[in-house]
C-alpha cells in the first residue's frame, strides 16, 4: 500500500473520534538557530505557546503548509529532531501580581535579582484585548515628572503616550529614569522594560533605584543583549501584561520602554531568520503592527486606574524620519526630542523645544504651573530666532536685547542635574521669578542657584504660601503680588555662589 493510502486510512478513521479527546502532538524535523520546524500541528494558532517533550517551550511565528517555525524560549535546554510538541491553546503567559513590585524578572517571567521565587501564581496571556474607547477616559490628570523643561514646555497626563526620541548618549534613560524616582510617594507604580541592553546598566538601575528608595514601587523586566532575540521580542508584552495586572487594581502605572529600537532589531532578526521578505530598511512588513499593539494598551480608563507609557526610540545623527522613529512617532501622543547638539553645549536635559511636543497633556497641567508658561514657549522661540540673529553681529534694539537677555536665562533655568527633581510647586514658583523679572539681572551661572534658594526661602519662610499653592494647583493674583514681594525680600539676601 502507498503511504498516502495509508495516511487516508489512518484519517478516515479519526474522523469519528469526538474533537475533545483527540490532542494534535506536532513532531521537530529541523533544529537551528533557536527556530525548529515543526510537522503535524496543522490546526495551532499563529503567537501560540507549545512545549517540548524535552522541557523546552516555544511560540509558533510562521504557518507554514505542512509545518510550523517555533522560536524556542529556552536556548540553554536542547531540542533534537523527532522529538514531540504539544499545543497549549493558549498564548504566551507571564506572573503577574503585588508580590512583583521590588523585583526584577526575565521575560520568560523568572526572578533574575536571586531574591527566590516569585510569591505568585496568577498567569496571565502576553497579548490581550485592548480597552474599548468606551472604557476609556480623556487624559485629563498630570503625571509629574519633575523635570521642569518637561513639565512645562512638554506636560504628560496619565495615560498617555510620549515617545522620547534622541541620538545615543543625550539622557534619555536618565530622563525616564528620574521621572521614575520622582514618583516616590505619589502612589505610581512603575514599569521599567530593558531591551537589549548592557546587563552592567540594569545592575546600575536596579541599586540606583533601591537606593532612593524606588525599587518598592517599581517592576524592572530585563531582556538584554547577550539574552535570546525572542525574549527581547517579548519583553515589552510582558512589561505592559503586568503593568495591566496593577491598572485593573485601579493603579496609576507609568511603563517605560528602553529602548523600542533594539525591540524592532530583534524583531527584524528573528523575520530574518524566518525567511520573511523584508521591507524599508530591511524590516518586515508588520513592523508597525509591533508597536502600534503594544501601546494601544496604555491609556486611562472611565473606571479607574491608567497606564501612562514612555517609549524610547534611538536615532542616528538627529534624523527622525527614519522607518521605526516615524511609526512611533504617529502611534504616540507626541514626542520628546534630546538634541546632540544641546547636550553638549551643557543644556541638559537637552529638550529641544521646537521639535518636542505633547498632544494631551496640556489638558492635565496644573493651574498654577499653566499660569506661568503661557508665554515661555514662544520667547524660547524668539529666543532661539534673535540669537541667530546677534550672531551676525547685528545691532539689537533695546525690546529685543532685553528679549535675548531673557531667554538666556530662561535656557538657564530650564537646566536641571541628574536626581534632582522639582514638585509643581518649586516649578511655579521658579517660573513666576523668570516672568517677573527676577532673573533679568543675574549673571548666568547665578540663575539656578537663585531659584533655587528663593524657593527654599519661600518653603521655609512663608510654608503657608507654599501649602496654599499645593492644596489649590493655582496661584491668585493676590497671591501672585505677595510671592514677587516674598522674592524682593531675598534678593536682598541672595549672595552670589563663588565658582
Ligand atoms: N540632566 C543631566 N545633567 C548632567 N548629565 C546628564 C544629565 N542627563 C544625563 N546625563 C549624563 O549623560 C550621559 C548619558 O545619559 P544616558 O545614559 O541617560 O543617555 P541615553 O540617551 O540613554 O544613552 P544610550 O543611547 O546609551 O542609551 C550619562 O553619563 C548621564 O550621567
Ligand atoms: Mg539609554
């Protein structure tokens, strides 16, 4: 008899066996680079999660006619041909629950802090429904980030998404990395995902967050760039999966993605390997279904809780019109560009003021900080226009020497260390100094360290206008003239910092 004859046989006969108790058991014909081909699954589902009689696991990413691609989650347990796989019905599950918040994880869900066990054994599935827009409610509460040239030329509601996109080394980890310490006592649970980067990095965030007492509200997933391409794949749905276990708790979360790069790199890797054809810039065709999945998942919802995300994008020599830039750039809600440039000329955080901008957020701004900002961002303008200008050597009139004047230090003002961040108050209120004039005759270097104690003072002389502008999020025009006379009173005081 011919094999098909047999095979036909064999199917006739199954036909008859009810659906439940037949179980599809695939079989590897071929093992390599992390990929194994896989016969007989006919009826498994693209993105389903399958395990190997030998202990290994896998997600299915390529129908194939008479076969399966399974990318393998484990590189360190073999698979040999002819071994058996098993369907699971389901898709990739990940732990989730309060018990993660402290810990670091893989993206295959095990601890990688050697605290122990993860005390949880809630699973949930990677990819899931997203929010309808019913659910949904507009972005209309800030999320502060303590950095001043962020939360006023750039504001960031909770639930919304801001892409931070900026060449190598201009701050753009520090600057999630801040917000992020920020958050302390504020009842934001964070969400740090590390995609494909040094492990030196992460053992560097993880002590900088324990150190400022960060680490208890926060969740670090890591897949860096010595681990497989899968796990960096689903890193990001992992992070976002628990991330969406404390927003159902009605929990504020903030998600950082770092970087979204090296997650489409490994994306485009493992479409290589498949043998997909590729597209612009060598990436597959549903690049942008990658991303755009991942971060319909953030938002606020009607019902309480939100999920506020940060992606990072990396780019080369400033262009943003490259492929993955400009896809993350239309799925977001603006952008926060760090500009080479800026960065070292000593502007930093280097927020290029021009090209960064937030589509929602100025809905959430407080009162008190909105007050002050109205006109900033177009004598930043002016600013950056007039000094084009002097560089010509051209004479300025007064209104227009006065204007550069004051854009220099309103460029000064907007410096900020690393690890310091400033409450909306302390915001405000170094605001109001730069708009009444405060700052108009100080040398350069005496800017910050100005604001700086002025807003000490006013803390520490006067709690009370203090307290009143954080209960009320405004600042009244009664209250405006007492804080311009608070400040006449310590710029008597001020003495100058020798440097
Ligand atoms: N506000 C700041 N003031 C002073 N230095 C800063 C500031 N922000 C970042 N830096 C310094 O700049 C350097 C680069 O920062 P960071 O690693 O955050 O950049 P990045 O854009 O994430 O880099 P990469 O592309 O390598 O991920 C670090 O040494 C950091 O200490
Ligand atoms: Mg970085």
């Amino acid at each position: 008899m011919k094999n098909t004859d047999l095979i036909s046989l064999f199917e006739r006969s199954l036909r008859d066996l009810p659906e439940e108790q037949l179980e599809e058991i695939g079989t590897v014909i071929r093992v390599g680079d992390n990929i194994c081909t896989v016969y007989g699954l006919s009826h498994a589902m693209l993105g389903e999660y399958v395990t190997f009689e030998g202990g290994n696991s896998g997600i299915i990413f390529q129908l194939n006619e008479n076969s399966v691609a399974i990318f393998l989650v484990d590189r360190s347990i073999p698979v040999a041909e002819l071994e058996t796989v098993r369907r699971t019905h389901t898709v990739f599950q990940t732990p989730v629950g309060m018990n993660l918040l402290g810990r670091v994880i893989g993206a295959d869900g095990m601890p990688l802090d050697g605290l122990g066990e993860l005390a949880t054994t809630e699973l949930r599935p990677i990819e899931t429904d997203i929010p309808s827009i019913m659910e949904r409610s507009p972005v209309n509460e800030s999320l502060e980030t303590g950095i001043l040239a962020i939360d006023v030329l750039v504001p960031i509601g909770k639930g919304q998404r801001e892409l931070i996109v900026g060449n190598r080394n201009t701050g753009k980890s520090s600057m999630v990395i801040d917000t992020i310490l920020h958050q302390k006592g504020k009842d934001v649970i964070c969400v740090y995902v590390s995609i494909g980067q040094r492990q030196a990095n992460l053992a560097r965030l993880v002590s900088l967050l324990e150190v400022n007492g960060a680490l208890g509200y926060s969740v670090i997933i890591s897949a860096d760039s010595g681990d497989a391409v899968l796990n960096q794949y689903l890193a990001p749905y992992v992070g976002c999966t628990v991330a969406e276990y404390f927003r159902d708790q009605g929990k504020d979360v903030l998600i950082v993605y770092d970087d979204l790069s090296n997650h489409a790199i490994a994306f485009r890797e493992m479409s290589l390997l498949l043998r997909r054809s590729p597209g612009r810039e060598a990436y597959p065709g549903d690049v942008f279904y990658l991303h755009s999945r991942l971060l319909e998942r953030a938002g606020k919802l009607a019902k309480g809780g939100s999920i506020t995300a940060l992606p990072i994008v990396q780019i080369q020599g400033d262009d943003i019109t490259a492929y993955i830039p400009t896809n993350l750039i239309s799925i977001t809600d603006g952008q926060i560009f760090l500009d080479t440039k800026l960065f070292n000329q000593g502007i930093r955080p280097a927020v290029n003021a021009e090209l960064s901008v937030s589509r929602v957020g100025g809905a959430a701004q407080t009162k008190a900080v909105k007050k002050m900002t109205r006109a900033l961002r177009l004598e930043l303008a002016q600013y950056q226009e007039l000094l084009a200008f002097a560089q010509f050597g051209a004479e300025l009139d007064d209104i227009s020497h006065r204007q550069l004047e004051r854009g220099k230090r309103a460029v000064e003002l907007l410096k900020q260390p690393q690890y310091v961040t400033y409450s909306f108050v302390d915001q405000a209120l170094m605001l109001l100094l730069l708009k009444e004039g405060f700052l108009d005759n100080l040398a350069l270097n005496q800017v910050g360290p100005f604001a700086l104690q002025c807003v000490s003072f006013i803390k520490s002389v006067h709690p009370d206008v203090y307290d009143i502008i954080r209960s009320t999020e405004d600042i009244s025009e009664d209250m405006h003239k007492q804080i311009s006379g608070i400040a006449s009173e310590f710029v008597k005081l001020f003495v100058p910092i020798q440097s």
